[in-house]
C-alpha cells in the first residue's frame, strides 16, 4: 500500500508542478481532488482517516473572510475606492504610491486574489482614461497585493494554514510581519517607478474610455459596505485582543453577513472560491496519507544525517522559496510545516512563501488574475514583461526579510 501511497503523492505534486496532468482536463484542484479519491477508492486511506485529515479550523476561517470579500466586492466598495484614487490630480509615481498602500492594505485583511480581481479592470480602464500606461500600474497591483496580504494571518490562503496549524498568535505575527512588509511595499514602489520613469504615458492614439462600468462591476451600495466594513474591523479586533478561536469568530461573522434583506446568499456564496476549498481538502488528504507512512520523517533523518537541517531557519527560508515557485506556495507550505519547529518558522513561512509570489506569473493567482484582465482590457503582459519587475521586486522583499530575520536570529 505504501507505493500506491507514494505513487498518488508523486503523480498529484507532478500536477502541482505542471498546473495539471498531461492528457486530463485537469488544474491544480482537479488533480489534488482525483488523488484524494484514488486513495479513499484504493482504502489506501478510510472515509474516516480522509475527514479527519482535513483542517476543519483552517477551512472555516477560509471560507469564513471569503464571505466576507464577497460582501464587500457586491456592495462595490473596491470599484468605488479604486476609482476614487484614480481619479486624484496627483503624478503618476504619486498615483502609483498610494495604489500600492491601498492594494497592500486591503490585502491584509481581504483575499489578495478577491482585491486584484475586483481592482484590477477598474485600473486598467482609468489608466486608459488618463492617458497612462497601465503596465506599471497594474504590476504594481500585483506585487503589492503579494507583500500586503503578507501582513496578517488572514491576508492569503498559505498564512490561515500557517496561523492555524502552528496556532500563531495573530497580534504577535502582525508584529513580526509589519516591518518587512512596510520595507518590501517601499520598495515594490521604488523598483517600479525606476523601471517606469521614462515610461509613464499611454498610447496617444487610443481614445480615451467613455465613462461607464464593466458589465460585472457593482455600483456602490454604502450599507452593504459599511457592515461588511464593520465585521471585518470587528473580526480584526477580537482577533488581536479576545482569546476565542479564530474560526468560530470568523464564522459568525460570515452568518451575520449572510443574513441580508438585499443580497441573496446564492449571490455571496457564488463568489466563495470553492476551488481553493476543495484543493486544501485534497491536498490534506494526500499529505496524511503520506505521512502515515512514515517516509517524510525518514527523508527529513537522511537529510540531517547528510548536513541538511530542514527546521534549520535558513534552510528553510531557501527550501521555501524554491519550493513556492516550483510547486506553487499552498503546496509548498503543507510540506513544511512538519518541520516548522523554530520559534520564527511560523513567521518564515508565511513570508517567504508568499513574497516568492512575486517572482513569476504562474508563481501567484494574483498575478494571474492581473494579467487577464490586463488581456481583456488590450494591455498586453508576458512572462518576459512580468520577469523584469516581479524579479527584483522578489529578491528586494526577500533580501529585507533576511536582514530582519538575521537580526531576530
């Protein structure tokens, strides 16, 4: 059974790797999802070991601020705000520096993947409206969406893991995290104004876009944005101050923002990112069932026997960064945090898994997401284009965070 096991494990993390398997209609989800079942189908692993694999807590508080960004994408509030700021008589590297303090602020809070797919059109339409060039802008985005949702517990996907599992406290995280996300922001903006200096200005010959609203951008509704506004600040209160569990609070929350008179719940969970659920499912499953065979704790031995410490804090730093960009951050995180035994391996973690975001479109779904809509919108970015901001940007963040860790260690 343990080379049925290690077989599954392989062939899921190949599809981690490629972003799905050859010949199979398959993403990320679809293959974590199909690995899950071919072990409950093998009895590999019982219906029971396969429920019990799954972090409840970690996909509660998920799926809990998912409800939570989708209350705030219906009631327009990042459509208006983004329009606003664009809309101020400020330079262009002025517009840039408050974009990306506004992105990396409410990616701290708010999915990173929900504010750049809720910002990213509306930025892409008033840098056209002003006779910019959105490619700055909308990298900016990007990048900054990264390093904000950085900040917090609750800013990415990998963190909610990482808080959860490792039961990190989330005053203290924010502590550790602010510096190096404040730095990394800072220099997000500076890398990308030098790239742009000689760059600011669009195409003269596109004609400026009449004033109208794509077909999927909500008007403001200033009550629906309030309360979901005053559930997030309450959520972050009683996260850095009450000793209640997280999940449970968050979840309340969510039931509260559920029960409207106006939006329909049909409409809220119709933005929840079920994929994201589905694949931390799956990928919990696969990750049991190798562990239980006992050759993760052989391999992390041989390793140490070899000179590699894997909980060493630098080897882990670098076994994180490459690991993100190879099989994509979630991923990468599930498979460390078995070693994750330092004191500062939870914040490690957190930060480098998602700062390694940056390096590479396929390294993040906010990127992704960027450059889409850059494409529906004629603003054409590749891999190249991409390469040549998102890898300094990268190596910037990074090398912050190392000088602070090496002060902290």
């Amino acid at each position: 059974m343990t080379a049925t096991i290690v077989t599954v494990f392989a062939l899921v993390y190949l599809g981690m790797i490629l972003g799905g398997l050859p010949f199979l209609q398959l993403d990320r989800t679809g293959v974590a999802l199909l690995g899950a079942i071919a072990l409950i189908g093998l009895d590999a692993v019982s219906l029971q070991d396969a429920v019990a694999a799954v972090h409840l807590p970690t996909v509660i508080l998920l799926f809990a601020f998912m409800v939570v960004s989708a209350q705030m994408r219906l009631g327009g509030f990042y459509s208006w705000i983004t329009r606003g700021m664009a809309a101020l008589p400020v330079s262009p590297p002025r517009l840039l520096g408050l974009l990306i303090l506004l992105a990396g602020a409410l990616s701290a809070v708010f999915s990173n993947d929900i504010v750049c797919l809720a910002m990213a059109p509306v930025l892409a339409e008033a840098c056209v409206r002003r006779r910019l060039n959105p490619v700055p802008f909308l990298l900016g985005l990007a990048c900054a969406a990264n390093i904000g949702s950085a900040a917090t517990l609750i800013g990415n996907p990998q963190n909610i893991l990482i808080g959860q599992t490792l039961q990190l406290s989330f005053s203290g995280y924010l502590l550790q995290a602010s510096v190096p996300v404040l730095l990394g922001l800072a220099a997000c903006w500076a890398i990308i104004v030098w790239q742009s200096r000689d760059n600011w200005v669009g195409d003269a010959q596109q004609a400026p876009l009449p004033e109208q609203r794509s077909s999927d951008e909500q008007p403001l509704d200033r009550w629906q944005t309030i309360k979901g506004l005053a559930v997030a600040s309450a959520l972050l209160g009683l996260f850095l101050f009450s000793p209640l569990p997280h999940e449970q609070l968050a979840l309340a929350g969510a039931g509260l923002l559920l029960m409207s008179r106006k939006l329909h719940s049909a409409r809220m969970l119709g933005l929840v990112d079920w994929e994201v659920l589905v694949l931390f499912a799956g990928l919990f499953i696969v990750n049991h069932a190798l562990q239980g065979t006992g050759l993760p704790a052989e391999a992390v031995q041989w390793l140490a026997v070899q000179g590699v410490q894997l909980s060493e804090p630098w080897t882990l730093f670098g076994t994180t960064f490459v690991l993100s960009n190879i099989i994509s951050n979630v991923p990468a995180v599930m498979l460390l945090l078995p070693v994750a035994q330092h004191e500062l391996a939870g914040s490690m973690l957190a930060l480098v898994s998602t700062l390694a975001g940056n390096l590479l479109i396929v390294g993040s779904i906010a990127n992704i997401l960027v450059v889409d809509a850059a494409a529906r919108h004629g603003v054409r970015i590749d891999w190249r284009r991409h390469a040549r901001t998102g890898v300094p940007v990268t190596l910037a963040t990074l090398l912050i965070c190392a000088a602070i860790f090496a002060l902290r260690l």
